[in-house]
C-alpha cells in the first residue's frame, strides 16, 4: 500500500505515450507521488508500472489498476478497488483517449471517438468524485488531457496552424472535452476542487501507430508532454485553473 503521506494520482491510458511520461516525471522528480497507471488491459499496466518503479532515481511509487473506461463495469470496479486500497484520490488525470486519421469521417468511429475521449472522461470522472472529496491533499486535482485541435479559435482561424479540415472525430471531442472540463470547473469550484485541461501538445507517441511521421511534422518526444501535463499536477499552472494549458500557454476554446 503508498504511504498515506504521499498524493495518490490515477492516470487512465497511463501505460504508454503521454500518460505513461506524466506518471514517470512525477515520480522521478518527487517522493510526493504515488501513481495509479490505468490501463485496459493489465498486464501491459502491470509491466509499465514495474518498468517506471526500476527508473533511475525514482522516488515516488507507481502501481497499476485495470480500467477500460468505455465500459462502466470496468470504471466502477477500478474505483471499489482505489477506494479499497487507498480510501481517496488526490489527482484524476484523464487522459486515455483514441484518434482517427481517416478521411472523409464515418459515424462509427465517430461514435467510438466520442464514447473514449468524451463519455469516457465523464465516466470515470463521476466514478472517482466521491473519492477525490476525500483527498489528503487539499485543493483536489482534476485534469482532462486536451488539444489544441480542439480550439474552435484556432480551427476557424486561417492564420492558425490549426486551421484544417483533418481528424474530425478527434478534434470535435477535444473541443467536447474542454466544455466538459469547464462544466466540471464551474461545478466543482465551490467545494475547492482545482480543474484544468493539459494540452501537451503534439508528441511522437505510438497514439496514431506512426512515430516516425510524427517527429517528421517536428513531433516532441513524448517525455516534453508528459511533463507539460506533470506541470499541472504539481500546481504550477495554479494561476490559469479551469482552462486548457499548453506549451504555448492558454489555449483559447
């Protein structure tokens, strides 16, 4: 069991990409965190959970728990098990989140965008509330892992580098997303939650199955955006709550 000193964070999708490099800073930078990686299938949280504990210099602790957030009984159960274990959660972390590139956009991957990246979100974040309320570690940390595709600012911009007509489906929910995030925020500021969106910005991870295009496009490796996303949890961003936060600053919606 994490020391009940420590703040205990649960990351969805935290088995690889930009939420297994949020995790991995958070606990090579600090003793304060232990770090809950949910994954959809655990074997594979299980092993990235091992592999971040064996860092080098690692302070903080890491565990894994089994999560498909497009299934309620999945979400449900992860969070008997946290509460179980740990009585409470410091920090939620929405990240887990899937893509198309597929063009013209069908309505079948729109639905399954929509059902991981927004449904999925909300799921797992009404699941997880009552837990939060009880954080150790006051204010509680809420944050929905963003994009700034999903800025309909930028995308109806012609001088945006945003302003194109690819990856609806994935650019509609992250635009879904952020109005999620700051319905959240409105509700959840009176109890003195702390709500955010992390953009970490465009990242050569395995998320669209091409790395190597992705740092052809100037891609950052997947470590700058786990620490982009780290720097919200660690309340260094304090000072823009409830908006989306990314490498560039404040995202517009």
């Amino acid at each position: 069991m994490a020391s009940q000193n420590k703040k205990i964070v649960l990351i969805t999708g935290g088995n690889q990409g930009v939420g297994y490099e949020t995790a991995k800073n958070l606990v090579v930078s600090s003793h304060d965190y232990h770090v809950i990686l949910g994954s959809r299938d655990p074997s594979r949280g299980e092993a990235a959970a091992k592999e971040i504990q064996a860092a080098e210099g690692v302070k903080g602790t890491v565990s894994s728990t089994q999560i498909d957030v497009t299934d309620d009984k999945s979400v449900d159960a992860a969070a008997e098990r946290v509460a179980a274990e740990y009585g409470r959660l410091d920090v939620l972390v929405n990240n887990a989140g899937i893509v198309s590139l597929a063009s013209p956009p069908t309505r079948e991957v729109f639905r399954r965008v929509l059902d991981t990246n927004v449904v999925g979100a909300l799921s797992v974040t009404e699941a997880f509330l009552n837990l939060l309320r009880k954080a150790v570690h006051k204010p509680p940390r809420l944050v929905f892992v963003s994009s700034s595709t999903g800025s309909i600012t930028h995308a109806s911009d012609p001088t945006s580098p945003y302003y194109n007509p690819g990856a609806v489906e994935y650019r509609t929910s992250k635009a879904a997303l952020n109005m999620l995030m700051v319905m959240y925020y409105a509700r959840l500021k009176p109890e003195g939650f702390l709500v955010f969106g992390a953009d970490p910005g465009l990242c050569a991870t395995n998320f669209t199955g091409d790395p190597a295009s992705l740092r052809a496009r100037n891609a950052a490796e997947p470590w700058e955006g786990g620490e982009r996303v780290a720097t919200v949890v660690k309340g260094e961003k304090d000072s823009d709550v409830g908006k989306v936060l990314g490498v560039y600053g404040v995202s517009p919606f």
